[in-house]
C-alpha cells in the first residue's frame, strides 16, 4: 500500500506509463535528436 493509502501507483501518477514504460506525453524512452545531444554536450559513440 503507498503512502497515499491508495493500492496501486496508476492511482497516483499524473502521466502513468505504459507497459512497456513510455510516456505518450513527453515522449519519454524516444531518441535524443541530435540537436538536443549538442545541447548536453553528450556524444554518441558507436561499438565497433
């Protein structure tokens, strides 16, 4: 039981996420374009 007294988290989450854990309004587990990965400074490197 959570804090809230409610049985299951969905009771209290705004944006609950799917099954497979996405999140359909921040689009969340999408790819960084790469744009946004210049932004952070973070750069992707492939295996070889």
């Amino acid at each position: 039981m959570l804090l809230t007294g409610n049985k299951s988290i969905r009771d209290v989450i705004a944006f609950p996420k799917t099954q497979t854990a996405a999140c359909p309004p921040t689009d969340a587990l999408g790819k960084a374009s790469d744009k946004q990965l210049k932004e952070l400074h973070i750069r992707v490197a492939e295996p070889k």
